[in-house]
C-alpha cells in the first residue's frame, strides 16, 4: 500500500493527500498509523505527517463544519507548497491549545477522520480509503477508548456520520474500503483485508 500511494500522482501541491474516511471505532486511526509506519519504512522514506481531524473539531457540534479550518491552515498552504500548522483541539480543557503543530510540505500527507474523504476533498487525493466495521463493535471501541461519559454525545454524532456517509457515498467513491474487523487470521502490523 504505501508503495502504491508514492507511485501514485501528488494532487495537493506536490503533496500525495491520503484520506482515511470511515464512522468511529472502525479502525480509522490503526489504518493510518500502520500506513505512516509502512511509508517510513520504504528506502529513502521519511514519516509522513499524519493530522486527526478529531485534532481540528471545536467539540461534538464541530462534526463536518471543521473542513474551513482545516483548508486555511493546513491543505491551501500545501497546495500553494508551502507548510501547514494548526492548533490542536484539547477534549478536555474543551479548546485548542497554544501550540502550533506543524504540517511540513513533503511527498505524503495523511489525513485521517470521519469525512476526510468528503467529496470536496475527492479532486486532490491520491488515495482514498473508507475503513468500516459492525456498529455494536464500533461502540463498545469507542466507549472502551473514552469512557461512558461519551455515550450521549456519540449516539448524535453516529446519526451525523451515517446522515453524511449516506449523502456522500463516500464508501461507494474511495479507491478501497477496508474491513476494520476482520475474521481472517492475519498480521495486523502488515496486511489489511479489502472488502469486495
């Protein structure tokens, strides 16, 4: 995979933008961190940068509205070939902290988030994927990782992700879908299982 995103054309600048779309608890995050780690390892390679849209939400109600903050700061600088920074949003102090991450310009920016691979973003990207895994796994993933205090707010943003997933189509328009729960043995750290 990660040779097959560098041999692909950078769209964004000079920069190959992946998008790793899918709800929460699918595995999202897990895809993405192996990709970077499999990008970083080829010869030659360096680790790209890898932004969480989470990272960019003004809280729950920030759910898709983010996209603005996320062009001006990080994807316009990019395309124009110069570095991207945004400030990191803190869970819980419940506001973006002071400090600027940077977003260097390089060969491969991963992005990964619910709607990072909106059909704005479709025209830019070198790869798209949509990671996906059963709800009632999803959930208890989800709540295992940030308590139960979420619930509330999680069953709302679940009814957002599966309102914009299905005006989107998003998992019908990435170049591959990915299951993040899947059956067959195999080694999580090298190897995916692609849904037909």
């Amino acid at each position: 995979m990660a040779r097959r995103v560098l041999a692909g054309p950078p769209r964004l600048g000079r920069t190959r933008l992946v998008a790793v779309d899918g709800p929460s608890g699918a595995g999202k995050s897990r895809f993405a961190t192996h990709l970077a780690d499999a990008l970083a390892a080829l010869p030659g390679g360096g680790r790209p940068p890898l932004v969480h849209t989470d990272d960019l939400l003004d809280g729950w109600d920030d759910q898709f509205t983010f996209w603005a903050r996320l062009e001006e700061q990080v994807l316009a600088p990019l395309r124009a070939g110069r570095a991207g920074a945004y400030r990191r949003y803190s869970w819980v102090r419940r506001e973006f902290l002071p400090d600027v991450v940077p977003v260097p310009v390089g060969p491969v920016l991963l992005l990964e988030g619910v709607s990072a691979a909106r059909a704005q973003a479709r025209p830019e990207l070198t790869l798209g994927v949509f990671v996906t895994a059963p709800a009632p796994l999803r959930l208890a993933r989800a709540v295992a990782r940030d308590g139960p205090e979420i619930l509330p707010h999680l069953r709302r943003w679940h009814v957002g992700e599966e309102a914009h997933f299905a005006a989107d189509r998003t998992a019908e328009r990435v170049d591959l879908v990915v299951d993040g729960a899947p059956g067959l043995p195999h080694d999580r750290a090298r190897y995916y299982v692609r849904l037909p």
